[in-house]
C-alpha cells in the first residue's frame, strides 16, 4: 500500500510539473476535470432525463407479504419497503453512499445490509428494523461480503478479510447479538460461505481459485474442520449453494462435464451427483429454493436474455413457469408461504421494475412502476443480436442498437467492451447506450469477445494467460465487419470500455489506432505488471490466476509485450480517461501513469477524477457529470453537431 501511494503521489507532482503539458484544470463537486472540454447547459438538460430514469430491484420478501426492494430517490440506490402490487415506496435507508442490496432475516421484520465509505469496498453490516434502529455486526477495518442466513435467521455466516491479505476467513455471529461474532474458519486464499445446514451446526463452503477452477467443503462450526464436497480429482467451477430436505445433500450449479453451469443435487453421506437438467443448452446463473425444499427457480441465461425456469427438485421436471418479456433478471426470491416468487427484470426499453408470480395461478403481478426520467420509451432502441466472423473462423456474439431516426448519411459507431473479462454484456436497459443513439445518432455495438461468460467455459477460457491479445483480435475483426455495413462509416468509430474492458480499448488503441477516431477508457489497466503489484492484497492472487503471475519470467515478458504503457506511441487518436480516486481494484495509479505518458507524447487527453468513487460511478450527479462528458468527447471525434 505504502508503495502503491509514493506512486501515485510521484505521478500526481509529475502530473503538475511546469515541464508538461498542462491543460485547464477544475473542479466542480467531487470531480476534476483535467483537459476536457466544458459541457455546454443545452447537452446536460438533454442528457439529464436519462440518468433520472430509475430502477426497482427485488431484494426480499418480509414476513408480512411485503417486499424490500433497492431503488433511488436522490443520489443514491437505498433500499424501501413496498406494502402490495402498486403500492407507495416507502425509504428505509438514507445514506450519501449507496446500498445496493439487503437480505431479510427469516421470520423476522428485520434486515441485514451493507454499505462501504467512497467506493473503497471496505464493506460493513449492519442488522436493521423497519424503524431504523440498527446494529452494526461486523469488525470496522475489514472487509465483508456473501453473507447467509441459516434458516431460523439466528445465525449469520460471512467472509472477512484484512486490508493486504490475501486470505479470507469465515466469520460467525447472530444477527441479534453481534458480541457472539468469531472467526470460525482462517482460511487459505478466497473463501466465502454458500449455505448455513439446517441444524446450525456447519455450512457449505466454496474455495475459488480461478473463475474456472473452485472447491467445495462442509465446514464444522465447532472445530473448523472441512470435509469436501464433490468431485476432487478434477477441476469444477461451482456457483450457488442450499441445503435441501434435512441438510443431507446440497444443491449447486456445476460445469462438471458440462460447457454450462447447470444444477445438481450433491448427496453428502455417498458423495453421488445427480443432475437436475442433464444435456442442457444453456447455462445458468443462480437459482432460489422454495421454504419446503421441493422447487428450484434457475435463472438461466439463453443469449444474453434471461429466462426463470422451475424444476421439481426431486425429479428435475421442468414445471410451469412465467413467460417474461425479453430482458435480464436482476433478482428473485420466493415468499415465505412458498406460493410466490418475487422477481425483478431490465429490459431494453423499460429501466426495471419488480413483479410477484403466483405458482397456483400462474399470474404475473406489476409491483412497481419505475420512472424513465420522463423520456417516451418509445424512443429507446431494442437491440439485435448478430454474430461476426473473426481471425481463427469463430462466430463473435454481439448486440447492435440501430437508431430509428432518418439518417443524412452512414452513422457513427461506438463500440462498448465489457469488464470482467468474465463477464457478459446483456440488453439491459442502458441509459447510457440509449442517449449515445438519440443524441450521437450513433449505431452502438456491445459484443461478448472470447473470455466473455455465457457461451461456454471452452469460450470463456480463449484469452487465458499468454492468450490475452486474441479478444483483442476480435475488436480487430470487428472493426472489419462495420467497414462491411452500408449503414455504418468506418472513419467514425470509437471504443468505450471500463476496468478489464478499459485495457481492452487501450490495447485496441494500440493496435488499430488508425482505425479508431476516438478512446473512452474508464479505470483501466495500462500496465500488467503494476496492476498486479498495487491491486488491493485481497484480489491479486485471485487476479493472477485469470491473467498470469507476473512473477514468472515467462509470463512477465507477455505482460511487458502486450501491456497498453508499452504502445502509447501507437495511440495516436484523442482520448478521455475517468478514474475514482478510491478505486481498490485497478488503482488511480494505472490512469495517472497512462495520461502522463500521453501527454509527454503531445497527446489529446481528457481526465477526470471523482473524488468520492471506487470502482464505478455510484453517485446520481458524478454519472450525469461524466456521461454528459462522454458524450461531449463522442461528438468531438465523431464529428456530431
């Protein structure tokens, strides 16, 4: 850490020193602007409806048939109570920071939430009633996160970790008594607990050593023994866990032989597997369990597009389910009683809102009705989805949002590349896409590269290690698509990316600058190897099994060779960079050292710091701040008026 800040502090005095170029520098709320361009009043009062647009995301149920939901009324997601279908959102949190979920403790009209300080991600919980009175349960100066409830609400299970250690450990407590908080388990890398067994006795456990690599244990509360669970003489990712019946077996998603995470029943006392939903297209991505044990509800991603499947848990039958509109579930729970399931959902042209489905009589319930900032949504685009052939023959999966308004010409195109690398963009509603369309009348193109989940682990694994610049390929050949399009203008592109995608725009930049008109890189890894040295101690070994250890010559060549501090002489095209000065993922450093260099070069630079974020924009007026920005660059290099 201590190095980490003699970086930044060097590379801020080098930032100001006379012998640099040094563009107009302000500051206005949190956030310094740093060689960009003033946004005009006419831009941000079109912007601004759509950053007032909201959302509603299901969180819970509470004893009594009503729900918690997250949702915003000001400048950050806080979470409210909503009493019935239609009804009023009642606020129960009133912080400056976000809080962004809440579990309901059973049986009780209490929850257990968490909230950091600036986007630090130093997590702490608190236990909290309807009437605001809370309790805080965790240790200040830690960080706490998966946190599960047994069944009785009496006990709670998290992973806590210390500010530079790599190992996380298991911590205990009741809910009601945070006194009885001890560690139960000192562990060894990155653990976190999935499930409390029914007699309180023990919990389900997963050790993740890579994103394609995980371990299950039982884990004894009483003398910190573990047990494995499952398969041990391969590699298996898991996700997910619960107890089922009387806590002899547990249900998970496995890709065990499979290119898909799928459910499976695991038998503690035999160790036998039995698949609930053998031979399975597509994969899913996490499932709730009924209070009798009886059904489980997968949400199960089929392009990109969410669907809710229901199984009978002892047959795998498929049962019947709800048919929802094309978009992305972002939540779902069932009720207490068992007869509902609470649900919330994104699509393209609707923010998000929270729905109830009622298993005996199939019908779907509109709990909320979010606002879209007072935009028609009628004029938001619904994306198609296409695929485009790449360097090694593969079909590269992507979405293209096409505006509907009379074009003078062929458009320009911007081209937004997800983070992760595991991760996966979805049509779900993107204020920011839809204003890049209504206000650049731009064509906007998200594509899944190689290294993207959802297609497979076979896919997800093609940009490992040595293999980094391959997804980097795929930009390349999609570049060579648009040029195809009789729509679209080659000679207007820029790429827009944050955290991993941020590397990937500064690597696109490096490679096919004279392609591109324009950069947008947020909180990006310019440098491999700093990355990894000054990435908070928690992440890095974890980090350095998805992209290599820098600390094998090998590998620390590759890094060298494919780092984007290697090409700036290569980014020759304007460039806007964001940084959240509290970042504890990809440090301020990365941005700072990249913009340095730039500007030593003579290069156009925008930079922007918020002061109070992490690792994204959470605040309502730092994301109107920077996306208005964003859009005042886009038509800067793209040449819009």
């Amino acid at each position: 850490m201590f190095r980490t800040l003699l970086l930044v502090a060097a590379l801020t005095l080098a930032f100001a020193t006379p012998g640099l170029s040094e563009p107009e520098r302000r500051t206005v709320g949190a956030i310094t602007y740093d060689g960009a361009l003033p946004v005009p009043d006419t831009l941000r009062t079109a912007l601004a409806p759509y950053y007032n647009a909201r959302s509603a995301m299901f969180e819970g149920w509470l004893p009594d048939g009503s729900m918690l939901i997250v949702t915003r009324f000001g400048e950050t997601n806080q979470i409210h109570r909503v009493a019935r279908p239609g009804g009023d959102r009642t606020q129960l949190t009133f912080f400056s920071e976000p809080v962004n979920a809440a579990q309901v403790l059973p049986g009780a009209a209490r929850y257990l939430y968490r909230r950091d300080v600036g986007g630090a991600e130093y997590y702490q919980a608190w236990v909290r009633d309807l009437a605001g009175a809370e309790t805080q349960l965790t240790t200040p100066g830690t960080r706490n996160e998966s946190f599960v409830l047994s069944r009785d609400g009496k006990l709670a299970a998290w992973t806590q970790v210390t500010p530079g250690d790599p190992n996380y450990d298991i911590a205990l407590a009741d809910p009601a008594n945070p006194s009885t908080r001890r560690i139960v388990l000192e562990g060894t890398g990155v653990v976190a607990p999935l499930a409390i067994a029914p007699d309180g006795k023990s919990a389900l456990i997963k050790r993740r050593h890579s994103v394609s690599w995980s371990q299950l244990f039982l884990l004894d509360f009483a003398t910190g023994a573990l047990t494995p669970v499952g398969p041990q003489d391969r590699r298996i990712s898991y996700e997910g866990g619960a107890f089922i019946g009387d806590g002899s077996s547990v249900v998970v998603l496995s890709d065990d032989r499979s290119e898909h995470l799928l459910p499976v029943v695991i038998s503690l006392a035999t160790g036998a597997v039995r698949d609930l939903d053998p031979g399975a297209r597509w994969g899913a991505e996490g499932f709730t369990i009924s209070p009798d044990g009886r059904v489980i509800a997968l949400t199960v991603n089929e392009e990109g597009y969410s669907t809710l499947v229901l199984r009978d848990l002892a047959t795998g039958a498929r049962l019947p389910g709800p048919t929802l509109p094309q978009g992305v579930l972002t939540g779902a729970g069932f009720s207490p009683d068992g007869a509902h399931i609470g649900l919330s959902l994104s699509t393209s042209r609707s923010s998000g809102d929270v729905w109830s489905y009622d298993l005996r009589s199939a019908a779907l319930t509109r709990w909320t009705e979010s606002e879209t900032g007072g935009l028609d949504p009628r004029t938001f685009v619904e994306p198609a989805l296409f695929r485009y052939p790449t360097f090694d023959g593969r079909q590269i999966p992507a979405f293209i949002y096409r505006p509907t308004s009379p074009a003078t010409g062929k458009r320009p195109v911007v081209i937004q590349i997800h983070g992760g690398p595991e991760g996966q963009e979805q049509p779900s509603f993107s204020p920011r896409r839809q204003s890049w369309v209504n206000q650049l009348g731009a064509a906007v193109i998200i594509p899944n590269v190689r290294g993207s989940t959802g297609y497979g682990k076979t896919y997800e694994g093609l940009d490992n290690a040595a293999k980094r610049e391959d997804s980097v390929k795929d930009i390349g050949a999609l570049l060579d698509w648009v040029a195809t399009q009789p729509d679209l203008d080659a000679s207007r592109v820029a790429v827009v990316g944050q955290s991993y995608g941020g590397y990937m725009v500064l690597a696109v930049a490096g490679h096919y600058s004279d392609r591109l008109a324009g950069v947008i890189n947020l909180y990006g890894i310019s440098n491999w190897i700093t990355f990894l040295a000054n990435t908070e101690g928690y992440r890095r070994d974890a980090r350095r099994a998805e992209y290599g250890d820098e600390r094998d010559p090998a590998m620390r060549a590759v890094f060298e060779r494919i780092s984007p501090l290697a090409m700036t002489a290569n980014m020759t095209k304007p460039m806007m960079v964001f940084q959240g000065a509290n970042d504890p993922r990809v440090p301020r450093s990365e941005s700072e050292q990249l913009v340095a260099k730039l500007r030593t070069q003579g290069a156009d630079v925008w930079y922007l710091i918020a002061a109070d974020e992490g690792h994204g924009i959470a605040k309502k007026a730092n994301q109107e701040a920077v996306r208005a920005t964003e859009v005042m660059f886009l038509k800067k290099v793209l040449g819009v008026k």
